[in-house]
C-alpha cells in the first residue's frame, strides 16, 4: 500500500483485543543484564520464564518522512488486532540486531532496504524482558505485507500517527520504541 494516507481502525471487536498467546516457538541467546549471551533457550520458554533474550526492531519511513503504521491480524499470537510502528521479531542464534532487523523487513513487508541503528535498550515489555535493537529505514517502494503478519498498513505524518496513537489501541512496547527512536533520531 504505497504512500497510502487513510487510516482503517478496524472492525470494533478487533481494536480492544487483550494481548494473547506466547511467543513462538524459535531459538534464541538467553543473555544477561549487559546483553552477553548465556546461552540458547527457545523464545516460548524464555518468555514464560521471562528470561532476557534479544528483539530487533525498524521504524519505517518514506522519503517525505511518513511513519508505516500497521495493524497486526486478528489471528496474531501476540497483540491481536493491535496497531504498531515498530517492525520486528526476534534476533535468530548468530545473528546481529541489524542483520536482524533487515531480515524482519523483507519477511514482513518484502522489502529488501538497510537499516541504521539508532539504539540499544533493556525493555521491562508487555510480555517480558528483552534487549530492543532498535532501527530506522527508508522506504522507498512499495510494501509487500505477509498477511500473517498484518492486517492493513498505511503511512501517516507525525501528527496523524498522534491522533491515532490517541484513538486506537497500538502495542505498548512498540510506543515505548518510538519515544526513544524520536528522542534518538530527533524526529518529530
């Protein structure tokens, strides 16, 4: 949905859905407090135990400096329903949050763009613990999405993501990210 400006908020039943449903089942590095691996434990596992593994996230802008904003599907495993701006998952064994973050992209949005590290950052989470890569891309073609993983996406201005971050149910973290990726980047 390239450059596209309307906002959809969704069936009613699909804007206050609770958070459900545990991580999926993936290896990750279990890591301590200064973010140095431990070891390997499955992501269910760690975040039922809530043991510190690492998530690597992108914001996404468009040349005129537009936010992607997304909405997670109903089937979701975690925040259905839920709109977001942070596009991310998990950091695989071996991988590094950039690396990450860029294989996020074009697995959920089929785009194939570099990513600039903007910050790193202990998260307490909805959920649970975890280190955020956090990082910013621009996006200059048109987006993809894996319907798996959303519903509807759409760019917004500064001002059109706040009225709608003010109207609609968006995943905690996830504005907990943008907070400290516009105090990081100095965006708006």
């Amino acid at each position: 949905m390239e450059h596209e400006a309307a906002v959809d908020p969704g069936p009613p039943e699909e804007q206050a859905r609770p958070l459900a449903g545990a991580a999926p089942s993936e290896p990750v590095e279990h890591v301590d407090a200064h973010d140095r691996p431990l070891g390997v434990v499955d992501r269910a596992e760690a975040a039922r135990r809530g043991l510190l593994h690492r998530l690597a996230t992108t914001v996404c802008r468009d040349p005129a400096g537009r936010y992607l904003v997304y909405r997670r599907p109903p089937s979701a495993p975690r925040f259905a329903g839920l709109y977001d701006v942070m596009v991310g998952g998990a950091v695989a064994v071996g991988e590094g949050y950039a690396e990450a973050a860029a294989r996020e992209l074009a697995e959920e949005l089929g785009v194939l763009v570099p990513v600039r590290p903007v910050a790193r950052f202990l998260v307490r989470g909805a959920l649970c613990p975890y280190w955020l890569g956090l990082h910013e891309a621009v996006i200059t073609t048109g987006v993809r999405p894996d319907p798996a993983e959303v519903a509807w996406c759409g760019w917004m201005t500064a001002v059109e993501l706040e009225r709608h971050t003010a109207a609609h149910p968006y995943v905690p973290d996830g504005l907990l990210a943008l907070a400290r990726y516009r105090a990081a980047a100095g965006a708006p």
